[in-house]
C-alpha cells in the first residue's frame, strides 16, 4: 500500500519496506499537487475574504469624511476614539461620555463649539464637575448657572443683551416664554405642551398679570406703538404679509440684542430668532 499523506518525496510501502516504482511514486506526486492547489487557492480565498472583512470592519463615519482635528464637539457632533484609535461620532452626549470614560474632552471644555448659553436649539451650561450639559428650559437654565446670563452674546443666547425688562411683570412674561423653549408649534395652541404666537404672547404676559387679546392683529391694537430705535426687551413684534394692521399674522416678543423668543410655525419648535432684514417686522407695540 503507498502513502502520501506525509508529502515525503521517498513513500514507502508498509508491506515490504521497499520503495515503490516510480511510476506508483509520480501518480502519488498528482493527487499531492492537486491538494497544494486546493490548499493555495483555500488560502487564496481566505486571505481575499480577510481583506473584505477588514475594510468592512474599518469603514467608519470617519472615514468616509474628513478626520476631526480633534475629539469633541465639532458644531454638529461629538468625536472620539474607539479602542482600535479609530475615530468615532455621535450626536448623543450620554453617549459620548460614555465613550470616553464620563470625562469631557479638553476640546470641548475649550474651542470645541460648545459655549455657556444659547446655540440655536439648546442652552449649554457646566455641571459641577465641570462637564457639558444642555436643557431646552430657559427657568432650568437659570437654576443651573444661579441664575446668570449667558457669555455667548452673539450666538443667540436669550440672556447675551445682559437685558432685564424695565417692568418686572413684563420680564415674567419674558422668563415664561423662554421658558418654553423646544415645545412644539400647535395651531391654536394656548400651552402648556405646546403654543401658536399669539397663544404664547398672551400666556407669557398672562403670568405677569398682563392682558393681552388672543389674536395677533388684537395684540397690536393692545399695544402702544412703537419705532424700532425705542424697542426694549419685552416689546413685542408682528409681521404682516400685506403690510395692514389687520393683516397681522405673526407675533413675537422682543429679548433685546436683535433676538426675539417666538412659535413660529406648524413643524417647528418654540425658539429664539434674530432679526433680519429678510424677514423684518412691520410693527412693533409696547404691552
């Protein structure tokens, strides 16, 4: 009997001891070939597969942009290395400080974007450790930073003019609608999980024993007019779309640094705006 499982180039037969002709030893040379090839091409396949699976592996949202510059805050998201050293990202800040051991990055406690205040959706404030949170509640806010404004005074944030309200009842009604902040735009809407314009206007002030008709163009009327050089926090703006008193549709109040606190539309949220000469008010009144 000859073997070849061993690959020896001198097979030898188990029965006599004697090496088998050479003929018997070429046709055990063809089916050891055969099984390198197969080996080889297994190799192959395996090595090729290895390849996918690693560039599969690989491919990250960093990788298909740019690479931060550093971890944290970009203005959009947070980055971060995972425990290969490949860069990472998310919106989420619970999860970013997860990702990173419950510490802010030195990025985002420094330029990482990320200032006290307002940025557009969110007030930002340090926690007592030191750590990034954020709240969509103006009254939070306060309570969080004792109460103080916002260094951030270009990037939207309400308390950036450094602005009180002349009338402490007017400033109420300022604090309430700020404090209102990320609720929803509903039609109609007289609170408290969601207002229209006027139902916020009239709300707001309504807590600081303020009267104010339900309608916009009625608000107007309820006001004293005023220029917009005499405008102070706690007026209020309206817009009108053919230019009439009584074409009013739209309502805001007025916090002071060109920034105004609004519900402006069904799909949006109750936010901050500034204004602009795209989209200026027509009038603008004194409760």
């Amino acid at each position: 009997m000859t073997t070849v499982t061993n690959g020896a180039p001198d097979a030898a037969d188990e029965s006599t001891g004697r090496h088998t002709a050479g003929t018997t030893h070429r046709s055990a040379r063809g089916p050891r070939t055969s099984r390198v090839r197969r080996a080889i091409a297994l190799a192959a396949v395996i090595v090729a597969g290895t390849g996918v699976i690693g560039l599969g592996t690989s491919v990250s949202p960093a990788a298909a942009e740019s690479a931060p510059a550093h971890a944290g805050w970009d203005g959009s998201r947070y980055w971060f290395k995972n425990s290969q050293g490949q860069w990472r990202w998310t919106t989420h800040y619970n999860v970013y400080v997860a990702r990173t051991g419950g510490k802010s990055s030195s990025a985002v406690r420094s330029g990482g974007g990320i200032t006290q205040g307002w940025d557009g959706s969110r007030y930002w404030f340090r926690n007592s450790r030191g750590e990034w949170r954020w709240t969509s509640h103006y009254d939070v806010y306060l309570a969080r930073t004792g109460g103080g404004s916002s260094s951030s005074g270009s990037s939207g944030s309400s308390g950036s003019s450094g602005e009180v309200a002349e009338d402490r009842d007017v400033e109420t009604a300022v604090e309430y609608a700020l404090a209102q902040l990320g609720k929803p735009f509903r039609t109609a809407g007289n609170g408290p999980d969601g207002y229209d314009c006027s139902g916020l206007v009239q709300q707001s002030f309504r807590r600081g024993g303020i009267d104010l008709p339900r309608v916009a163009n009625d608000q107007y009327e309820a006001t004293t007019p005023i220029s917009a050089g005499q405008l102070r926090r706690g007026d209020l703006l309206f817009w009108s779309p053919n230019g009439t008193r009584r074409g009013i549709q739209h309502v805001a109040i007025y916090l002071g640094g060109n920034q105004y606190v609004e519900a402006a539309r069904p799909g949006t949220n109750i936010r901050i705006s500034r204004i602009s000469s795209g989209y200026y008010p027509d009038y603008m009144g004194r409760p």
